[in-house]
C-alpha cells in the first residue's frame, strides 16, 4: 500500500506521497487512473517528494492527470512545503527544492508559503518556444487569427495574453489551441489576463496536460510578469484566480516571489496493483 495526502492551494488540488521513505514506481498510465475524479482519487497534479540533489534539502517531481511530467508547480510547491513539515521529514520552515532543473526556496509562515519561484526566462530557446529573436510580445496565428502573446518560463513554459473580461475569455476554444501551438515543441501553459488596477488582476489559466484548473502557482507568476513588463501593474499584485487570491512580487529583476495557502484535506492509502 502507498500512503498519500490530498492538498489544496487556492482550489489548485494535489495528491502528495513520500517518496523518501517509500518507494515510488507508478507507470504513467497508472497516475493517468489515480487522477480520474470518479474512478480514482483525482487531482490537479501528482507531487513526489524524493531526497535533494546538488545540495538542496528535497526534489519535487510533478505529475500532470495525463500522466506526464512537468518541470514546475506554483501552488504544489507551497502544499509540497507543508507536507514536508507535517509529515516530519523536516523540522525547518525554510527549504530548497529540486524541480527537475531548476531550484526554488520555500518558506513557511502559520497558514502561508512564500515561494521564490527564481528568474523568469524570456529566451525563446530556453522557454522553449519558435521564435528568431526575444521580444517582449510575439503574434501568435491561432486558427487563422493573429493573437499577441507573452511567453514566459518558469521551468515550464507559458503563453500570456491580454483579455477585455476574464470571466467571458474563450478558455476552452483558445486554451487548447495555444497549449498545442507547434511553436511551443514541449506544448505550453495559457494565461488569459484581465488587468484590472497596478495593483490587481484577473486570471485563468488552462494548463498543460490538465486543462482549465481553479488556480496555477506558476501562471500568476507568469501573468505578473507579462504584465509588469508590459507597465501594466506595479512589483507588488493581488492575482484574481477562480479559486481565490494569490500575492506575486517581481521588481522587474531577479526571482518572483508568490505567496498564498496551503491546506491539507485528508491523508490515505491505495494499493498501486489495483490502479
């Protein structure tokens, strides 16, 4: 049997498991089940916990319902500091964390996790994205219409774009569209944002592998930037998301910083032979 913990951050939920103490082996096809709301347990994003690498304290592995993996997790990443300390496989409330290539610090203050999320990355070849120059904004062709983009990384790719009203953006229609745009060749993140003041804005996101989910950690971080590049906010936003409001930092310069809950919903197991 597999011991695991349901978690949620801002409606984003997740299934967390030690893989510390435990082995972890499960096939993709396997977390495709365990993701399935009716048959299996369901979640946003499948999270591992494994011992650090290159001097960090712990590594963070992602797993997305269609069982792939990804290289970030915004809002995982504050339930993932929590887990750890509940679960005893830490006593201190600042860490650092291996996502696949990239590290983030964690801290945990009562209730909130601040995450320094690192640099955002704009080369086009890094994010990555088909693009022969950096440039603040890309035209993006997008079933015959031309829509201006931000694309972003945060250790996963992301498209920004502007909307008038968040609340009637075509998520659904558009979202997968950009998500498989073959100038994303590893697929992509949308953020439709609606700026609403310098210090606030409205977001969706339809994310990779997922779909359209109540909150992402990582789409804030990247819909603060697109907007703070763009003059549209100051370094310091509320971020509006379907599941409630996430805070983002960025100067302009240097790391993003997001802050926001992180709650345990209820701990269990399950046997993966039966998956």
């Amino acid at each position: 049997m597999l011991r695991f913990t349901k978690m949620q951050s801002l409606g984003n939920d997740f299934v967390l498991i030690d893989g510390v103490r435990q082995p972890f082996q499960l096939e993709f096809a396997q977390i495709r089940r365990l993701a399935h709301r009716k048959t299996g347990i369901g979640f946003d994003q499948l999270l591992v916990a494994e011992p650090g690498r290159n001097g960090t304290d712990f590594s963070m592995r992602v797993f997305n319902t269609d069982g792939s993996e990804a290289e970030q997790c915004g809002n995982g990443a504050r339930c993932f500091a929590k887990f750890l300390l509940d679960q005893g496989l830490t006593e201190r409330n600042k860490l650092v964390v291996q996502v696949v290539d990239r590290v983030i610090g964690l801290e945990i203050e009562e209730r909130q996790v601040i995450v320094d999320m690192g640099d955002p990355i704009f080369e086009p070849s890094a994010i990555p994205f088909n693009a022969v120059v950096t440039s603040p904004t890309y035209e993006l062709d997008v079933g015959g219409e031309m829509i201006e983009i931000v694309a972003v990384s945060f250790g996963n790719p992301h498209a920004v774009l502007m909307v008038k009203d968040v609340q009637t953006a075509e998520v659904d229609q558009v979202g997968p569209l950009i998500e498989n745009h073959p100038r994303f060749p590893n697929r992509t993140n949308v953020g439709f944002v609606e700026p609403c003041t310098r210090s606030k804005i409205r977001l969706r996101v339809w994310e990779r592998g997922v779909g359209e989910t109540l909150a992402c950690g990582t789409g804030a971080c990247a819909a603060t930037v697109a907007c703070r590049r763009l003059g549209l906010v100051d370094d310091e936003i509320e971020v509006e998301l379907p599941g409630g409001i996430a805070k983002a930092m960025w100067t302009g310069a240097g790391s993003v910083f997001l802050s926001g809950p992180a709650d345990t919903v209820y701990e269990g197991r399950f046997d993966p032979n039966r998956l």
